[in-house]
C-alpha cells in the first residue's frame, strides 16, 4: 500500500459541486461550504460544473490537488462522487465528500453524515485513510457494479424521478415495476480463476459497500470481507416468484430467496452472449448506466481510494479532533 498522503492545511481545498453555476442549487451549496471553510478558518476553490463537463472539472482538480499537496472534495450524489473518485484515484490524491444522493450508502458506509452541513463541517477535521475500491473493466467504483436487469431498473427509475420528483418512495416503486416485467435473459460465462461455469440470470449485482448488501439481506459475514467484494446472481423466475423475491428485499432478506446466489471473490471475469455485431454490454457503477465492451472484468483493485473520514478510534460528532495534515 502506498503511504498515506498528507494534506497541507493552508493549501486551498478542490470543491467539485455538480451544479449550474449560479442555480439556486448552486448558490446553497455555496453557502454550505463557505461557512464550513470560514469557520475552520480554512481555504477552498469552489469549481462548479454541469454533468458534462464534470470529468474534465475533476480530473483538472485532482492535478491541482497533487500540485498543492491538498485534497479534491465531491459534492453530489452516486454519480459525481464516482466521477471524482475516478480523478483522484488515478493521481493518488484524498478525496473528501459532502453527500447530497438520496441513499448515500458509501458516505453512510463511512461515518461521513448524510446532511450535507454537518459533512461539510466535519471533513475539515478529518486525515486521509484508505479505503477499498473496486473496477468493471478500467472504471473505478465505489458502491456497486451490475449488468443485466439493474442497469434497467437504473434507467426507469430515472426516468420515474423526472416525472414524479426524487423520493425514496418513487425509486422504490420504480423497481417493482422493472421487476414485474423482466423478460430478458443473460447467459453469462463465468471465469472465477480456474473455475469457469456458464449460466442464465437476470441480473448480476457486485457489491462493493457493506451497508447496502447488508440492506438488501445480504448477511455481514458475507457482506465485506477485506480484499473481496460480494456477487448477487439472481436466476430467471417467473412472476409469482417475482413477487416472492420482492417480499424478500422489502424484508432485507433477499439472501434467503432461492433464486438468489451468493458468492464473493477478488477478480471476476464475464463473458456474456451478445447478438451478432454487438460488442458491447450494458452496464451500471454506482448508478450511471453505459455500455462496456465485453468481456467485463470486475476486480478488487490493490491501490486504495484515500477518504477524508473518521478514523477508527474517532467519535466523528468529536469538534475537539485534530486538523488534517497530521502524519501517519
């Protein structure tokens, strides 16, 4: 592992906020930060941008970061934290977070508070510490990957925000409808070292995040062991067993469901049947869907993601906790 960077306290923090400059959006995050920074009597750049050019805006951050001996903070939801956390992973410069998703499992999963205030104020106290990330093919993620009928679900339940407002609630219908009128079927070789198997399923899931496999029933044991990260195979089934599986998820059980296999590793590969012509695969990573190109090759990766977070032995409601900068 490589040694933990420190963070020069008078260099200026990178804020990359996925928002319009001058939305209202943007002006409440703004204000959010500003009064974060003015009251650690710290320094920031404030780098807003829309989703297309958010890439860009991280990567060029993450370069300014390494230069000052700083850290790039994302301000987003899934999505732009991903992007950042693309940026910053390849340079090898800490990464801070203030939340603004609707599930914010890896905050959560992290200790990092879901209001975006109070994680705006607590980042400042906070030293890198490294943590375990993951890749489909050469893009990071952070909280889970999939192919099949998640990246589908993804994409109605966007769809059903844009109509009906982002809740909770509206995601969680979403996914029932999807659910209820799965058809397509994968056929998936699997090659997990010198194990190769062929079979058909609707969807797999690859968890890289504790909270959330644990939501879905997946149990702790089998939820995150360090180095590895956890697959969801779900078998095709009809209808009524459909509803069935449902059921199990509301519950946090769906580990229990029949149709449902489980099994963690370190490095996967997946050779799916695609039509003649086609190359690629549709795919999902932490909530932004796209295509890959087959075969698709998850991995737990050995170079860690270093997060401004809470260590171990600290209270993160703790306001007595040391500045960052403080050595290893």
């Amino acid at each position: 592992m490589l040694a933990r960077p420190d963070i020069d306290p008078t260099a200026p923090l990178q804020f990359v906020i996925n928002a319009a400059a001058g939305s209202s959006d943007a002006d409440a995050k703004r204000k959010v930060i500003k009064a974060a920074l003015q009251a650690a009597g710290r320094q920031g750049n404030l780098l807003f941008s829309d989703p297309a050019n958010l890439a860009r805006v991280a990567q060029q951050a993450a370069a300014h970061a390494i230069a000052t001996d700083t850290a790039v903070v994302a301000v987003g939801g899934d999505g732009t934290l991903n992007t950042v956390a693309q940026a910053v992973h390849a340079l090898g410069c800490p990464m801070g977070v203030v939340p603004q998703g609707t599930f914010n499992y890896f905050a959560r999963t992290h200790g990092i508070p879901s209001d975006p205030t109070e994680a705006a104020r607590l980042l400042l106290q906070w030293a890198p510490c490294p943590v375990q990330v993951a890749a489909i093919n050469d893009r990071v993620f952070l909280v889970n990957a999939s192919l099949g009928l998640y990246p589908e679900l993804l994409e109605d339940r966007e769809a059903y925000k844009a109509h009906f407002g982002r809740s909770r609630w509206i995601a969680f219908w979403a996914a029932g409808i999807t659910l209820l009128r799965a058809q397509r079927r994968l056929r998936l070789r699997i090659e997990q070292g010198a194990a190769v198997r062929d079979v058909k399923a609707l969807t797999l899931f690859v968890g890289n995040n504790r909270l959330q496999l644990e939501q879905l029933g997946v149990e702790p044991e089998q939820a995150m062991r360090a180095g590895y990260i956890t697959a969801v195979m779900l078998r095709p089934i009809g209808t009524l067993s459909m509803l069935r599986l449902m059921l199990h998820g509301a519950m946090g059980t769906l580990g229990e469901a029949h149709s449902v296999e489980l099994f963690e590793f370190d490095h996967l590969v997946v050779r799916p049947t695609l039509a003649p012509g086609r190359r690629g695969v549709k795919v999902a990573f932490d909530g932004e869907v796209t295509r890959l190109r087959a075969p698709i090759d998850f991995r737990v990766l050995s170079k860690p993601l270093y997060l401004l977070k809470p260590s171990p032995q600290l209270d993160p409601s703790d306001a007595t906790a040391p500045l960052m900068g403080a050595g290893p």
